[in-house]
C-alpha cells in the first residue's frame, strides 16, 4: 500500500489535486487552439479516453481568445499553456481553470506577478512548469540543467508566489531523462507541501515513453511522490492517456479501472489473442470501475483465472466461452466473443455505479 505524500489539495476547475484526491491524469492537445472545432473534437477524444484535465497550448493571441468557445462545448477542467508573452496568460485567465507558466522564459518578474493578479482575480491555480531544458539564465549558469537547477528554480518562484500572497500552486520538474527528472522531485517534495504533476517530458514515441515514464513515475509513485501526471508521447491522443492510467494501475496508485489480465500465448493457441486483447483495451479504456476481467488463449489456465475474474474469456479452436464471476454464460462463435465480452463488463460497471 503506497503512502501518498501529505499535499495541500488545490482545484482545477471540478477536479481536485493534492491532499487525498486520486492522482489525476492530463494530457495536451496537438491541434491549433485558434481551430476551436478541432481543439474540442480533441478534448472529447481525450475525455472519453479516461482524461482527468486538458492543457492547451497558447502561442498567439488568436489562441488566447479561441479559449472561451473552447471552454463552453467541454468538460474537463482547461489549462493554458504559457510561454513566452505573459500578455496571453493574462487574456487566457479570463476563461481557462489553470495556467501553466515556465518561469524561465517568462522573462522579467513583474510579468509574473500579472499573471499572479489574473489568476487570484478569478480563483484559479497556477503550475510552475520547471523544464530543465530552460531554466532561468541565473540558475542554468550556476548549476546547469541540472536536478539542483530545477529544484532552485522552482524554490525562487514559490517564494516569489508566496510573497504575492498565491499559494494555490502545483508543480512540475521536468527532464527529457529519467534520472533527472526523478531526483529532482525527490529533492523538492520534503521542501513544501503543494502538489506535483509528475511527468518526463519529451519521452519519445510510444514505445520509449512508456518506459521511460513506467520507471520514472512508477518510481516516483510508490515512493509517494505524485498528485497528478502527464506521459508525454510523440504519438496519438489515447496513448497518453492509457499509458498514465496504466502506470497508476499498475504502480497501485489507482484502484480503478479494468486489470486485463491475458497470457503470453504459446503453441496451444488457436485464436488471435493480440488482436483480441488490443481491442478489448481500446474499447475498455475508459471504464473506471475496478474490475478484474480475464482473456486467456485456451482452456489450459483459462477456467482458473475466471474463477477469479469478473467478466472471463477463454478461447477455443473457432469458439471461446464467456464466464461471469466464474461461471459460462455463453459459448460463442470466435467473431462474437469481444462483443460479448465487452457487453458483460458494461454491463457490471453500469450496476457497480
Ligand atoms: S492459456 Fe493456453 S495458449 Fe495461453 S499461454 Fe497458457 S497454455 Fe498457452
């Protein structure tokens, strides 16, 4: 059982971060934020895919001011990501739940301490995005990108927060590698108490992010550490999104959700597990009910992991049987078998509600 770091719990929009709220999942969109008809059809994408808050990047003004239609047709608590002209941070703070800075490109403090004023006039939070990649001349010079350079940089700025009277923050420290990124959330958590967005930026495509982010977070999260997180992947929407929720599933962070189990498969096999199982995760995805559910490529182990799963498939030659807490409710031909198996877990989810 993990043992969360004591944080203080702050609200973007309706979700809660830090205290003893789930740790939630973000991801970004990758349209142009000014097209507010794909931005949306990106935001329910990811919504449907189990997404908890939604960051949007705003480089121009014409992003800032599509913010407001964005927030009208969605519903999922909506951050605006700020580099550079703290101008859009201050127009962005009229319709958004959070804003997100980096303090090293922001340029002067007076400019933060606008967006601060935005931000307590409408009650929202604000993350300091500490990237290591860009720190603040001052702290890249005496400590270079390093752990230590991240950790000051994140110290300067919520002092400088706290001395503005503003203590709805949270934080992330991120590095495109995972010793770093790890040891500098490390350093920081006994230092304050606000909550983390955790996340290894740049991680690469599917593949490499998902490693680097199972170790770096998973790291993170069974020492405590973590309110909220992000797995950045050069890749589709979902994949963020099901990878996070893996990681928290997995890491035991998160309770809910369907635990897949399948075999490895193996010579006995005479149905087409992959395909069945990769659908079954995608069109399962965003069930947040905690359900233990079974897809086994023979009868060989198949019946006694059903005893233990919820909804169970074990698959024969061109046929396959579908068991409910243990016990066959169909024997199906093997093309019926995923509908089926995905109506029953519906099914238990809608009446566990
Ligand atoms: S369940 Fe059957 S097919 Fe799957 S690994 Fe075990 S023996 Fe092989």
């Amino acid at each position: 059982m993990i043992t969360r770091y004591p944080t203080k719990k702050i609200y973007v929009g309706n979700v809660a971060v830090g205290g003893d709220a789930p740790i939630s999942t973000q991801s970004m969109t990758y349209s142009n934020t000014y097209d507010v008809d794909a931005t949306v059809e990106q935001i329910k994408r990811l919504h449907f895919a189990g997404c908890d808050i939604v960051r949007v990047a705003v480089p121009d003004m014409e992003d800032a001011l599509a913010l407001k239609a964005i927030k009208e047709q969605i519903d999922l608590p909506l951050v605006a990501d700020i580099h550079y002209n703290y101008k859009l941070a201050l127009i962005a703070a009229e319709s958004v739940d959070c804003i997100r800075f980096n303090p090293g490109n922001i340029g002067e403090k007076s400019r933060i301490k606008e967006i601060v004023k935005a931000c307590q006039q409408r009650d929202i939070p604000i993350r300091i995005g500490v990237n290591a990649g860009s720190l603040e001349k001052e702290f890249e010079n005496k400590y270079g990108q390093t752990a230590e350079g991240m950790v000051a940089s994140a110290e300067y700025n919520i002092k400088y927060l706290e001395d503005l009277g503003f203590t709805d923050i949270k934080i992330s420290l991120k590095a495109s590698d995972v010793e770093r990124t790890v040891a500098a959330y490390r350093q920081l958590r006994p230092k304050n108490n606000y909550p983390f967005h955790l996340g290894v930026t740049e991680a690469g495509t599917l593949f490499h992010a998902t490693v680097k982010s199972a170790i770096g977070l998973g790291t993170l999260l069974l020492e405590g550490i973590g309110d909220t997180m992000r797995v950045s992947i050069t890749g589709e929407l979902e994949e963020e999104i099901n990878v996070a929720r893996a990681i928290l599933k997995d890491s035991g962070a998160m309770p809910d959700g369907l635990n897949i189990i399948s075999c490895p498969t193996c010579g006995r096999i005479e149905a087409d597990l992959v395909t069945a199982v990769a659908e079954i995760e995608r069109r399962t995805a965003h069930i947040k009910t905690p359900l233990n559910v079974s897809v086994m490529g023979c009868v060989v182990n198949a019946i006694g992991e059903a005893a233990h799963a919820d909804v169970a498939i074990a698959y024969g030659k061109g046929k396959g049987l579908i068991m409910v807490k243990g016990e066959v409710i169909a024997n199906l031909d093997e093309h019926e078998l995923v509908d089926k198996f995905v109506y029953e877990v519906e099914k238990m989810a809608a009446e566990s509600k």
